[in-house]
C-alpha cells in the first residue's frame, strides 16, 4: 500500500477530496499547515500595525490518503487535476509526495492490510 | 429645558448604539470563514471613523437641517446646510437633552446602516471601494430617507407614518442597499457546499451586544428618560426573546437542532422588527412582532436560498423582511387605538407607503452609485480570484486574523 | 413620583444585568472543552429568551403580585395573578421609577439565575430537557423564593432578613439547585485527568462583563440614583477586587502559580458574596466581605474534588458558599447599629434562617424537578454516550465552534 | 446639591472606564503571540484588583487629600492623610455629585494608567514583581502627578495647565514609565522577524471596549450630566474616527495596505490625544486634534523601531506622543478665548511646564522603583529564558490560552 | 524501526497515548485533524443559521510514534485496544498506519538510530 | 528521495527553517503538535483554577522537508545546529526521523521525481 500526501492550497480542499473519493479513495486526512515551495510569500503587518514584514510561508492544507499500489496513478491524477487553481501557471499549487505503507490496522474490527483500508 | 436624567441616558443610548457597530462587527464576522473575518469585521470597524467624520461635515445637516418651507416642497425631500460642522448645534440647549446630543446619537445610526450592508457583500468586496460607497452612500441614501422619516418636515413624517427607531430609515433601506449590492458584486467562490460560521462564540458575543445596545436604539430614540423609554426597554427585550424561541423552536422542528446561529439570528430579527414599533406597542403587542419576526425571516432565510443573488450573512432576510413585518406589525398592534386591533388603517396604509418608497429610492440610488464605482478606474467592486482565494484579510489588510506560535 | 435621573440609572442598570447574561456565557464557555462551547454558552443565551417570557407572562406576577392578606396567609409565600402580561404595571407611575421599570430590572434577574445552574451540568445535559427546566425552575423555584425575600409581604422579609440584592434568591438558590442537578445527571465521560478551560480569554472576558454588569445588578438594586447606589457601586467593587487579589495569591502561595482562571474566579467569589450586603456594608467592611469571599471559596473549590458530585464549573464552591458567605457577612459587618461587631445578633439570625429556608426548599423543589424530568419520555436529563463523546456542540445544536479554513 | 442625572451619569462612566481596563487586555492580549496572552491579560486584570484596594486605603487620599495650606507648600506636591480608607469620603453629599463617588470615578483611572505601562515589557516582565510594582508606582508615581494636575492645590493646576481628562496624568505618565521598564527590562527573545498579532479580532474587541469606554473617561470627566459632557463626547467620538482613517489612509499610500490593527491603534492615538481637551475644543478643533494624532503616532512609532527599546506594543509612540500632542494641541485649539488659535500662549506655556514635570518625574521616580525592584532578591524584572521560550502563560500562570480537544 | 501512525477519535487520545507509553514507547506526537474513513458524518448548520448540510468529514485526532521494530505488534495491539470506543460496533473508531523509518536523530545530543529514540 | 521530519521547540522554528533553506531544500512544510519524548513536562490549572494536574505532553512542531538523498546529512546537521536551545542540555529539544519518499509530483507542471522537489 502507498500514502499519497498532498500539499494543496486551502480553498482547493473540498474539489481535491471530491475527486479523491471519484478515484476510489476509501478514506482520508487532512490537517492545516504552513508551508513555502518556489511560493513568494506575502507581506504582513507586525507589531501595534506600524511595520511590513515578508513571510515566505502560506498557509496550506496537507491531505494524505493511503490507498492499494494499483490506484496509485489514478489518484495523483485526481489529485493533480482538483488541486490546480484556475489559469494553473501561477505557482503555489502544490505538491505530492508518494511513501510506502507497510501495513494498516482497522482499529474498530482489527483488520489488518488492503482490507482495512 | 434640559433634564440631567435624560442627558445621562441620551449619553448612555449613543455609547450604546456605537457600540453595536462592533457588536456587529463580530457578528458578522464570526460568520465567514476564518480568512475574511478582519476584513469583515473592518467593513463594520471603518464606519465608525468614516461616516462620524461625514454626519459631523454635513450628513446631520443633510439630515436635519430645516429650513423656511420653500416654494417647492424641497425642504420635505432633503435639509439644508445650516448645520454644516455642527454649526450653530447647541451643547446646551435643547429640548429636554441639548441639540448636539441628539446630533451625537443619530451619528450612530448613520454609522452602524452602511454597515448593516455589509453583510450581503463579505468575502469579496474591495475595500478602498468601500471606502467611497461609505461617503457616497450614507450622503446620497441615508440621509434623504433620514429626512424624510425624521426630520419636522420631512414628507414621510408628514403622511402619518410611524418609524419609531429606524425601520425603514435603518433596516429596510440598509438590506434594500444589502441585496442590491449582492447583485452587483456577483456570488462568492469556492463556497458551492456552503460556509460554516468560522467562530460561533464570535456570533453570540455579537449577538449580546447588538441585543444590549439595541436598549439604547430603541429606548433612547424616545430622547428623554420616561416612561415611553421604559416601555420601548420592555418591548424591544421581548420581541427580541420571542423571536430567538421562535427561531428556535421552528428550525428545531424544522431540522432536529436548535442551532446558536440561528437563535442569535432570530433575536436579531425581533430586535430588528420591534424597531419601527418600539414606541407604540404594549407588552403583549410586543410578543406579537417578535413572533412574526421570528417566523418570517426563517423562511427568508430558506427562501433565500432559491436565489441566485448571494446575499452571504442574509442581510434581507433578516433586515429587510425583519423591518418590513415591523412596519406593518406597530400599524396592527400600535396602542392608543391607531392601530388594525382598534380597527384603524390608516397607520397601515402610510406605513406601506413608507416602505414602498424606502425601498423603491433605497434601490435605484445604490444600484446608480454601485454601477458608477464598479467603472471607475482602479475601484471596481470586487477583489481578484488570487485575493479571494487567500482571503480577503491578507489581501486587502495584510494580516492574518488567527497566527499561531511558532507559524509566524 | 418619577425621578428622571434614578430612572436613568435603572435603565442602564437594567441593560447591565442583561449583559451578565451573555457575560456568563463566555465564562462558563471558556472553561469547558471547545466541543461543548456553544452548547455552554446557549444554556445561557437561551435564559434571555426563555425567562424574559415567562416573567411577562406569570413570572412577575407570581413574585411580585401582593394581594390582600388573606386568612392563611398564603400572600407570603407566593404573589397573585394581578400582574400577568404586566396587565396594570405602569410604565409612567411609581415610586421613584416606574413599576413597569422595576418588573424589568427584575427581569433581568430571573434570566440569569437559572443560567448560573448551568455550569454544574456542563458538557451533558439535554439541550431540549433544558429548556423545560428553565420553565418549571423559575416558575417554582425561582418566584417562590423571589417573593419570600423581597416582595412587600414575603414572610423572609417579614422576619427582618436582609438581602441586598440576591444573595439568597440568587446565588444560594442557584448553587443549591446547580448541585442537586450536578448530582442526578452524574459524572461527566472522559475528564479524569481533568479538563483545561479550552479558551482562557474567553473566561476573562466573560469575567469582565460580570464585574460591569455587577454594578447594575448591586447598585441598580436600590432602584435610585442616590448615595446608597454609590456606596453599593463602591463596595461591589472593592469585594469583587480583594476577593480576586485573595485567591491569586493563595493560589501562588499554594501551587506557585497565580491562574488566570482563579483570579477571575474569585473576583466573581466577591461578587457574589457582596451582593446581600451591598447596601448595608462600608468601605472596609467590603474588604472583610472580599476576603473570606476569596478564601472561603478557593477551599471549597478544592474540598468539592473529593466529592463525587461531579459540578463541573463549581457553581456551588463559589455561588453556594459566597452567598452563604455573604448572607452572614452583611450580618457581621453591617452599619447602622445592627451588625454583628456592633454587637447586634438579630440580623445574623434572620439572615441564618432565610439562608437554610432558601437551601432546603430549592434542593427539594429542584430536585422534585429534576426527577419528573429525567422520567418523561422523550426528555430526560443526559444526552447519549456518543453525543457526549463528539461534543453537545455538534450533538445538540449541528454546529462546530471554531471550524478553520479548508477544513469544512 | 446631588443630582440624580449627573449621579446616573458618573456611576455609568466609573463601570465604562472600569470596562477599558479588561478592553486594553484584550487590546494587547491580541497583539501579543498566543503563548503569552494570559499573562498580557493578567498584567491589566489584575490591577482592577491591586490598584482599587490600594486607592481605597491610601491613594485616593495621597492624590486629593487636601489640607490647610503648609508653610513649604508641601501641599502642592501631594495630598494628606485624610481619606485614607474613604474614612469622611461621603456617600451622599457632594457638589453635583457625592464625594465619594468622585472618588469611585477616580479610582478606575488609577487602574487603567499603570496598565497601560504593561504594553511595553510585555512578553518578559515577571508576574510576582509586576504586582510589586503595581503598589510602588501608583503609590510614588501615579498619586503624586495626579495631586500635581487635579487636586485643587496641585502646583500644575495653580500655573493654569488644562489637562481635562489625564492628558499627563495618565497618557504621558504612563508612556514615560513604559519607555523605562521597557528599556530596564531588555529585548525580548526570538522578535527579530516581527511579532504578528496572534488574534486580530481581540485587538479590535479591545479597540471598541475602548473606544465607548472613552466616552465615560472624557465625558464624565466634567462630573455631570450636561453640555460640557455632550461636547465632550462628541469630540471625543471625533478625534477618535479622524485618527483611525488618518492612520489608515497613511498607511494605505505607505504600504498598500489598511491593517486593521492600523485603524484600531490610530483610533486609540485619537483618543489619546482629545483626552488633555475633550472638555476645551468644539468639534472643528477635535478634527484637527484627531488628524495630528493619527498622523504623528504613525509616524512615531515608524521612528520607535530604529530604536533599540522594545516597547512591545508601541506605548510611547502612542500613549506618550499621542499625550503630549493633546497636550499641545489643547493649547492650540481651546475655545473660549485661551488658545493659539486665538492668539493667546499663556496656556501652551502652562501644559508645556506640565508636559515637562510629568515626563522628568515619571522617568526618575519609575526608574528609581524599577532598578529597586531589580536587586531584591526574589523579584527581579525579567522571567529566565526558559520562561520566556515556552511563554509566560505557562511559566507564569500555569495556564495555557487555548486548548483544542482530545489534546490535553 | 517504524513509524505507526493512528488516527483515533478525539476522546480516545489519552487513553491510546497511556497505553502507548505502558506498551513502550519513548515517545510520541499528536495533532488535530479531519477525516473521513467508512464513517457516516454529520449535518452541520451553514449560513446564518438557515441551511443543514452533510459534513463527511469528522474531527479526529493523529498519533505517530517511532519505534524499534520489535515493538511493532505490542503497540498496535496497546492502540487497538485503548481507541476502541464502548461497544465496538460503531464505525469511526479510526485506522493505523504502519511504514518504515531509516533514521532517527536526537536533536540535544546527536544520537542516531534506534539509541535516540 | 527523503523525507526529513523534525519535532522541534515552537521558539525553534524560524532558525531552523532559515538553516534548511541554507543547507538546499528547495521547500518545507510545518505545523504545530503536542508531543512528548524524554521531556518532563509541566504542571497546569484544571477546572475553575482550583486544581493542578501533570501534563507531560508539550507543544512542539513539526517540519517536514523532502529532499534529494544526498542532501540527507547537509539537512541533518543543518537542523540539530538550529534546533538545540541554548546551552543544548535541557531536555525536549526535538527529535529528527527520516523515511523514505518514492515519488514526488508537482502539481502546477505535474513534473514527477527529483525535479519537482
Ligand atoms: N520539498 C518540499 N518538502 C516539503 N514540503 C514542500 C516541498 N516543496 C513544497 N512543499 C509544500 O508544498 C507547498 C506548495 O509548494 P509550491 O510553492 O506550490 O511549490 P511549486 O510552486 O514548486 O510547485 C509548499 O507551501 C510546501 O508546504
Ligand atoms: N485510507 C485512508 N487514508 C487516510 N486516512 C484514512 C483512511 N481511512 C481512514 N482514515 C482516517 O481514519 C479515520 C477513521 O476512519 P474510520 O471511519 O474509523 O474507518 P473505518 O470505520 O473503516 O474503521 C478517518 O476519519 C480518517 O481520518
Ligand atoms: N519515539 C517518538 N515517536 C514520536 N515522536 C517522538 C518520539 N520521541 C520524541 N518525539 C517527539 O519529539 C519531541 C521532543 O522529544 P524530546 O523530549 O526532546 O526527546 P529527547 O529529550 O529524548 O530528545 C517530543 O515532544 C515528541 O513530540
């Protein structure tokens, strides 16, 4: 089995999970992060508002599913297509880090392997 | 003659009444999703500083100022500028509170109406145009229909019609202006399986302070600390309390849950219904607004749904049918037999007129200053896709509502 | 006759109390776990609705309504039915403020007791159950009690008692019904190891309101704007300040530490224990009042550990125990010849006995209460197992507090 | 004579300035990182405790005890003995209002001032010698200027300085002591990319308690309920929306952006600045008191990072710029004939001598208390670096701000 | 040595980390997430308190700790049992993830390996 | 390809991310955990500021940073620099594991392998 993890803009989270779920994903995760890639980052304001400050980070949201190593091209796909923003050259969109998965326990039944997934 | 006791309360109504702006501030803010709530909340917070600086230069005068009744009936449509900077407005004399205090406490209410508008548009609307819609809007809208309604001579006052504390002056010009530029500014992205309020707490807070200011709305919109205070006190509290039960207990049997948005949403409708009417419905009358309110803005709000027109923190549905049933509701259950209970229509009929007119004028003039803003160069109504996407809060402000350690 | 002033300042009071209300909210939603936020913050919220129209309905009446003294004297343990609706209760007519006034501040009152209840049985009562305890609770415990203390022929005023401004009506009736449902709803799930209040902010501000609203709901309570208002305003502060300072610094002296949470803890221990006293203490009696307020509550808080009386934000410790507290304290440090240290025992004898008559009946009306409610079908006092484990929030109202962006 | 208008109105300004103090926790507990907004929040809490029990028992008498002229003129410089404990502070007699509500008014003034220091060590200052402090500097510092500038012989007040409402007793003194502390204490660890605010929406909640807060300041700075109170207020209103769209726009042509935590600091610099003049300027003048505030506080605290003094929250560049502007600018604008604007200087002169003493005493007499506080063994001003690291909340309080679920 | 990941519910995270510690473990790192396995979901309120929608997704919580291989069974056993919520039946009780890890530093001292764990 | 992963103190993380984007990786994503390794924790209020209670758990973060393999040591060495707290014998100053990443896509260009790192 491989986990998939995707480093993907917040406001692309719902079409990424939708499509996840389209490409045969029995479940997923996803959790907030910060996160910097080829991004620019952002300028902010510090302190009691005077000064501007540049943060390279941007806030991300970090989705993995595990899945069988046969769906595995399937989902990147999924993936890749949900998570680009409209236009797809601006850069910031992302990206996929493929693991491998040595075993996966149900916690509710005990299953072990592709079953639980 | 000036009355200490009134001038102590008239002081206390208007720190009230501004103090609902911000209370509104975080209700809607605590109702958009967590990217755009500075930028929300600023929409509120910036009125505060804008519209003081424009009612002082000459909105009250716009307002108020009454002239000698001139050929054409001009005086029944708008003031004059004798009141320009608050000239010639007296800190200490008056009508049982001085003039200046009762410029300083309708200076509230031309701050939090803009920003009642506000809701409609969230999470996509650029704020340096705001900024001028702010100008623009409360000088060309607000305070025409201000005159009209309040002002001695001003020709809604004049047919008979009843707006106690701001029905159709306040909400339903506010939610009129609220769907027009929802209209305008096109629906919001990204939010196709719909928006969970980002900070729930947030709405209640500003839910209780609306509700406690709305004390100072209503019960200081009588200018003097008596009995008609006492009662509009009494009325607005239970109009407000039967209008979050309603909401309630209906979306309870509605949907198996009793949500705390929408409780805080209902009380909000009472508080907004019982407006028009707070200086003219007893007790059990009040109970009557408040239920009607609550019922009728939850369908609006259901209803609202149906339409294309993404009005995001329902800002009609609430204020424009919350005041329209209020208008109507003083002209049933109004004491002192001018009401429909005592058989008189009268009071009816000018008050449908009121709100037809409010609406008609509140319509056509924000949809004329939207359109031009929209073609100005550099302004324009709305944000860019990259800057909705990340938020309008980083966009437009440069800051981030919510930065956690060691995330900076 | 009305003074316009006096009539000023109970309006304001009025709104003060109000505002503890949703003050209470946020103290008591701060402590709990963030899934059960909104459901804590709505058991008060939901009072200002639910409670505001029974007391214009029946609950005025039954407190406050004083027929003519019949054989059995009946009149002094419950009011009549002459003020349902505020049927008769002047808006412009009474005795300094109009009595329509009074039934309003009064009002306020009853909306906050039953919400102090409701941090014993955080994060596990029945939304739905809730609201029908509100009903019956202020019906048949909160009016009979009010009527006894404060109304013109209850037998508890009758036998010379002084409570100020609600300290057995209050804040003993509150502690005693809170431990009484703390006890037949049971033990919180998962909280052996003890629950972190899951927004300490919000705690303080909730805090903050509470000290404010204070001012009304002890220095409202002499219904005028006089000296005896000032003094109260005065003393309430000063309990409220020494008490805060008191725990903080038994706390550090105790774990090293001075929380947050226990100074805002006991600045509310001070206000509590000052309010049957706040218009019979000085200066420096309000800082033997403050002290033991602190002192005494902080021990309590960590004697009611070892019961298995799971009250979860320790409404007892602190409302049960400062109320006591103060009911004998008013007795020790009053002025005017009837305090204890100027050798006067009447009053701490009256005081004694109004004390037990609040406790045993409000334990046993409550708990009658409680027992008929947990039996009704379709009612009864605890949610599920896996409600309580996902959170009321989302259980009981389809709501999450705090959801973050990209994360709906 | 008592009048129950202005005694409505002074007891409702003491509960709004009691209310900025928990405001300007909330103020800078959001500007503060998450680690370290208890502790931010406890510094302003806890002087509502500290500070009420010490002006109980000797401040209020230190600042306006005021006994039969001395030989040396000691009386000049601080008050006597007479009122330690509110002992002869009456509760009912007074001139428009009791005595002793004069002193409840003043009370809350004592509280906020060394509060306002706590914005500058922020983030490091230890807890246990804070509360020291809090007794040192308003027993040494804060008592004695307020004798100075408001008891009726102070020497300030004898050179004709106008100082409405704390210009230099509160804003200056206070900014001079945080500039001290600041610097005794040293730079905060791991800053050097900026500190962004950890929760916006608090910074503006604080904002708003402030701002209404404010009007009870300045508007009940006059002690009644009348036209120097409406005046007051108005201005007040003003000078506060001048400087947060002057401090807005500033920084939207500087940076492209209008940061809300902008806006809110400009409206405080605003504030600020009309407090030395609410009761001395009409609402023309305000504008310009307003206008020079936001623009030179941006400008200050622009200069204040080219310092090596970490005044963490910008005190001075706000607190102490925007003070001696007021100061000045009172001087300039006054009507009635005093000010520059009119030809005359003697009162620029006058607050200008004023300005100065309060700076030299402040910075010498904090100084001398701090560098006290340093050597005693025990005490010290700064927390240890593990402290610091892991925040003050923990370390400190033994309390974290936020926790989620299941992560206990 | 292995990394094993488990998503719980969130009111089994002290229950599952006790056993973890008893079952061996040197340490461990949790985090709050979202996720949504064979689980139902819940409606939630959107808007201003108008609309009920269907959240797949589920709070939950994410435990990882590494461990040398030997403890690989003991431990997923130890969760198993503790994430278990009463009754067993319901679905939503979570998964465990296994996978390989190649290195492990202690930052303070430099250690590598199984030592620094 | 590797995945580093590196628990850290939260006053840690702008020095260090500052050292890996010296020491050559091309991005990094953070977010904020509890965790406890050999740590001992700290004493915190319970309930209404009455009770004290142990929590051995402590906020920590994590970032991750996947890297070409022979970045490996450079991103180690890198982090323990950065990471240590002053003095460097206090326990709690992070622990760091590495895995490995068998694929790795970018979602704006969907280029795969080591050049969409
Ligand atoms: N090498 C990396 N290691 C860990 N996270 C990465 C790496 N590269 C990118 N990320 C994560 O992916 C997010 C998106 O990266 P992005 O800026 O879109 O990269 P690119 O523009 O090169 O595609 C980043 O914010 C970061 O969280
Ligand atoms: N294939 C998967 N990939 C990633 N996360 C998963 C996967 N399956 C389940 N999860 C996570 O585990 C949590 C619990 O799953 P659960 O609904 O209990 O699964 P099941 O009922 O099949 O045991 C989910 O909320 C999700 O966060
Ligand atoms: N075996 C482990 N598995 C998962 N996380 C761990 C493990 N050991 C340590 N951690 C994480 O690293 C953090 C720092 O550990 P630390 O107490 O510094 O360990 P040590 O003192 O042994 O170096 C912990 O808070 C925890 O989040």
């Amino acid at each position: 089995m491989i986990k998939i993890e995707a480093v993907v803009r917040p406001e692309r989270v719902n079409p990424v999970l939708q499509a996840m779920v389209d490409a045969g994903c029995h479940g997923y995760t996803y959790f907030n992060v910060t996160g910097r890639g080829k991004q620019q980052g952002v300028e902010v304001f510090t302190g009691r508002g005077g000064y501007f400050a540049h943060r390279a980070s941007m806030p991300k949201t970090v989705i993995f599913t595990v899945v069988e190593d046969s769906k595995k091209e399937a989902v990147i796909e999924a993936v890749v297509n949900a998570a680009r923003s409209e236009g797809g050259t601006e850069i910031g969109d992302g990206k996929i880090f493929v693991s491998h998965v040595s075993d996966v326990v149900r916690v509710r039944t005990g299953e072990r392997g592709e079953i639980a997934l | 003659m000036i009355d200490s006791g009134s001038v102590a309360w008239i002081l206390v109504a208007s720190a009230l009444v501004l103090f609902m702006t911000p209370g509104l501030a975080f209700f809607y803010g605590g109702l958009v999703r967590g990217k755009n709530v500075i930028s929300t909340i600023m929409y509120s917070f910036i009125s505060m500083g804008v519209v003081s600086i424009i009612w002082l230069l000459w909105g009250y005068s716009l307002a108020f100022g009454t002239g000698p009744e001139d050929a054409v009936g001009f005086n029944n449509f708008i003031g004059n500028f004798d009141f320009l900077g608050f000239r010639d407005v007296s800190a200490t004399e008056g009508d049982g509170i001085p003039d200046m205090l009762f410029a300083v406490f309708q200076m509230m209410f031309a701050i939090i109406t803009p920003a009642l508008i506000t809701g409609a548009f969230a999470e996509r609307f650029k704020f340096t145009t705001y900024l001028v819609f702010l100008v623009a809007w409360v000088t060309l809208v607000y305070a025409p229909i201000c005159h009209w309604v309040w002002a001695s001579d001003g020709w809604i006052l004049g047919i008979g019609s009843v707006d106690f504390a701001g029905g159709t002056v306040v909400h339903i010009n506010a939610a009129v202006a609220a769907i027009a530029a929802a209209y305008f500014v096109g629906r919001r992205r990204n939010v196709e399986r719909g928006v969970e309020p980002h900070n729930v707490p947030f709405v209640i807070l500003g839910a209780a302070i609306l509700w406690v200011g709305w004390f100072g709305f209503n019960a200081g919109s009588g200018l003097a600390a008596d009995g008609v205070a006492v009662n509009a006190f009494l009325v607005t509290n239970m109009a407000a309390a039967v209008a979050a039960v309603t909401w309630g207990l209906i979306s309870y049997f509605h949907t198996g849950h009793m949500s705390a948005v929408g409780v805080a949403s209902g009380a909000v409708a009472g508080l907004v219904a019982i407006t028009p009417a707070a200086g003219n419905v007893g007790p059990m009358g009040s109970l009557g607004v408040g239920f009607g309110a609550g019922a009728l803005c939850y369908v609006a709000v259901h209803l609202r749904h149906r339409l294309r027109i993404d009005d995001a923190l329902e800002v009609f549905a609430v204020h424009g049918i919350g005041g329209i049933w209020g208008s109507i509701a003083v002209a049933i259950f109004a004491v002192g037999g001018v009401g429909l209970v005592d058989g008189e229509a009268n009071l009816l009929w000018a008050n449908f007129r009121a709100v037809v007119a409010t609406i008609g004028y509140s319509l056509v003039a924000t949809t004329v200053i939207l359109l031009i803003l929209d073609r100005i160069p550099g302004l324009g109504l709305r944000t860019g896709t990259w800057e909705e996407d990340i938020g309008l809060d980083l966009s437009q402000h440069g800051e981030r509502a919510y930065v956690a350690d060691g995330a900076d």
